[in-house]
C-alpha cells in the first residue's frame, strides 16, 4: 500500500496510491464531517447535501453529472455517515481527469436548485420512511440514541421528516460553508495513475477553496439506557450493547478480536451457543463500532417473542464466561486470521483501498503501513482480551427491544444478571 501525498498551500491533502498493472482508477473526495457535527435544528443536513451535490452545478445540470459519468462506462455515488461524507468514482484510467472534474465541481459549484430542494426532502422521507419500515434496521438507530442521549452521535443520520422538510438552500450553503473545508477534507486516489498529474488536476480546481471550518465536534459520552417498541411483526429485535473504543485507542484492536471471536462468525462463541446448540434464533452476531471520541459495541439477535426470555439470560452466560476467564489460544489465532484476511482482502480493492487511505488520513494524519496494523493484530495476548472484555462489560448497559416482544427481561433484570 504504497502511497505518495501532497498537500496544497490551503491545506488540501492529496493521497494517491499507483497500481499501473490495472485498467482503472477510483478517486474519491473524503470529508470529516457527518451527522455527528449537526445540531439538533439540523439534524440529516449531512446526508441531505450529500443527496443535494447531484442536484446540479454552476457548469452541469443534475442529468449531465450522471450521464458524463456513464457514457465512459465509470461510477459515480456518495455516503454519509456520522462522521465521515464520501463522494467517489471509479473509472477507466483514462477518465481520471473526468472524474476529478465532475468531483470537485459538486463540491465547489453545486446551486442546491429550490426545484430540486422540493423533490429531494421527499425522496430522502421516503428513505427515512422505509428504514424505519425495516426493523432489523432501525433498530440500530434506537440503540444508538439510546447509548448517546440528546448528544450528536446519538441521532439519526437521515434526520426525522420534519426537520428534512424545513431545509433551504441558505440551509445547505450554511452547512457547506461552515462543515467543508481543505484542513477536514482528503482527495485519494488509487489505480493507474500519476500522482503529481492527480495533483496538477485538483490544484486547478481546489486550490483556492477555503482552508479552515468553522465548527466545533462536541463530546461523546456513553450513557446507557432502555428502549422497547411493539410491532406487529413476527419477529423480536434485541440489541444489548456497552461502551467502546475511539478509533485511537489502545484497545482499538484488543476489541475488534474480542468482537470478532465472540460474536463475529459462525465459529464464534455466541453463534455455537445460542444458534447451533440451543437453536434460539436465526441470526446472532456482535459488533464493534468506534468513533473519533467514543465507541460503541453490541450484540444483535433476531429470535420470536416465544424465545426472547429464554435468549437473555444465555447471553449474559456468555457474556459472564469470557469476562472471568481467558478465552483459549485457538480462538485468539483463528480471530487474528480473520481480522487479518479481512484487512488484506479488502486491500485488493482500489475502491476499499482509497478509502482505507483516506481515513487513516483524516484520522490520523498519516498511512499506517500493512506491516504495522498486522503487528497490532499479533501483539494482542489473552490477557488484552480478558481485560478488554472486563472494561466492556463492567459498565451500564444499552438495552433495546423491538418487534414482537411477548414476555421480555426488563432492564433491571438485565442490570442485576451483569452484574452477578
């Protein structure tokens, strides 16, 4: 993962990584902001301009963005997430300088039309409307409004209805001005390409955007709590979650093997014990999720109300066992291989390797080698995961129920069986 990285006079950093044996390049414009930098009044203003970049230029109209893109057979699309919005293609090698030109111009030359203002509040409701229609999916915005209540990190990256509704175009642009700047934005590239050619490209179109943003990132701390909802559905939602790692943390990849061997597979230990032994629920997993100041990590089971009593308690077993005692040597290493081929698997990828590079970047001001992230992978012992695992799981737990819930465990009866 070689890479070369230049930076302009404002603060812009490119990062490029050459692979001259392929036939194409993704390029991609990173920016550290997303939901998590939005006040209340604003909440889904992240993801709406993501929406809204499309929406036209000062050179393209929302038809000509697209089809400039398509008709060399390239990809063009975008995501939000609560700290990260990404804007990426990928392209024949010959259509880097398309790419870059249609990128940056959504970037620095969107109109934000009132016309399409109106149409695009709706379709982002429709949006909203069909995940909250999808339990196994909002529920996961439940969990994590309730881990992080009234705070920035604990809302919805869609935003609810009404305030998507209210949006402007001085909503937008007021946005933009304050939330993108070069010093919280990164242009990486990755494929057949030459990095100062990359370079002379974004010079031209970027070197004059504003250098600084003008927004304060406010605190995640982890609260904790409960949540339930009903739903005439067939299905029972649970989520029991504790507290994690921010992305710097000691314990960043302590925890992601700890997640990775309790509950990241079919070999872990909650999928053979809840699923293949005891046939309580269809699908069972953990996970763990970090943020810049906080983190977040969570054991998700889909199960039918008749067997949501029955799951809880087998769960804070599990839970219970690999706090107390060292979980063995052959669990550590199989969890080290699978972290490890995930890592180079995904390193295959141009479009995955960019974005590897830009977030390393943004994150920490610089590329961590493959050696070294597969050293930290080694380094971790059995005695990181324990200790990991006693940090997690001595603290207030998130606890959020939805669907067809029957006869469920109460918070407090959770609360007592944790701390037994």
């Amino acid at each position: 993962m070689r890479s070369q990285l230049s930076v302009l006079d404002n603060g812009l950093r490119i990062i490029s990584s050459s692979r001259p044996e392929t036939e194409t390049v993704s390029v991609g414009i990173w920016v550290k902001t997303g939901s998590a930098c939005e006040t209340p009044e604003i909440n889904g203003i992240s993801h709406f301009l993501e929406h809204m970049a499309f929406k036209g230029t000062t050179t393209r109209s929302a038809l000509e963005i697209s089809e400039e893109i398509e008709n060399v057979g390239g990809f063009l699309n975008a995501y939000t997430s609560r700290e990260f919005t990404s804007f990426y293609a990928k392209m024949l090698k010959d259509d880097l300088a398309l790419a870059v030109d249609v990128l940056t111009d959504i970037i620095c030359n969107s109109t934000f039309p009132d016309e399409e203002i109106v149409k695009e509040r709706e379709v982002v409701v429709q949006e909203i409307k069909q995940t909250i229609d999808a339990p196994d999916d909002i529920i996961f915005d439940y969990f994590q409004e309730s881990a992080f209540a009234n705070q920035a990190v604990g809302r919805t990256i869609l935003g609810p209805v009404e305030k998507v509704r209210a949006f402007t175009r001085d909503t937008l642009n007021g946005y933009l001005q304050s939330n993108y700047a070069a010093e919280n934005m990164i242009i990486c590239a990755v494929g057949n390409l030459d990095h100062q050619n990359l370079v002379n490209m974004i010079k031209q179109r970027m070197a004059n955007f504003r250098a600084k943003v003008n927004f304060v990132h406010e605190a995640q701390i982890y609260n904790g709590g409960f949540f339930a909802q009903k739903r005439d559905i067939e299905q029972a939602h649970v989520i029991l979650g504790f507290p994690g790692f921010d992305y710097a943390s000691d314990k960043y990849y302590p925890n992601m093997l700890f997640s990775t061997l309790f509950g990241g597979g079919m070999s872990s230990r909650l999928f053979q014990e809840i699923r293949e032994k005891r046939g309580l629920v269809y699908s069972v997993y953990s996970f763990a999720n970090s943020h810049t100041k906080s983190g977040l990590n969570g054991i998700y089971a889909g199960t039918t109300k008749d067997e949501l009593q029955q799951l809880m308690p087998v769960v804070i077993d599990e839970i219970n066992k690999v706090r107390n005692d060292k979980v063995s040597p052959k669990e550590l290493q199989r969890a080290k291989t699978q972290l490890k081929a995930s890592l180079l698997m995904s390193l295959e990828s141009s479009s995955s390797t960019s974005e590897v590079l830009a977030r390393q970047m943004l994150l920490f001001g610089r590329v961590i080698p493959i050696d070294e992230m597969i050293d930290m992978i080694e380094r971790v012992s059995l005695d990181d995961i324990l200790d990991t695992a006693q940090v997690i799981f001595s603290a207030k737990p998130t606890y959020t129920l939805l669907g067809s819930l029957g006869q469920f465990m109460s918070y407090e009866e959770i609360c007592k069986l944790l701390k037994a």
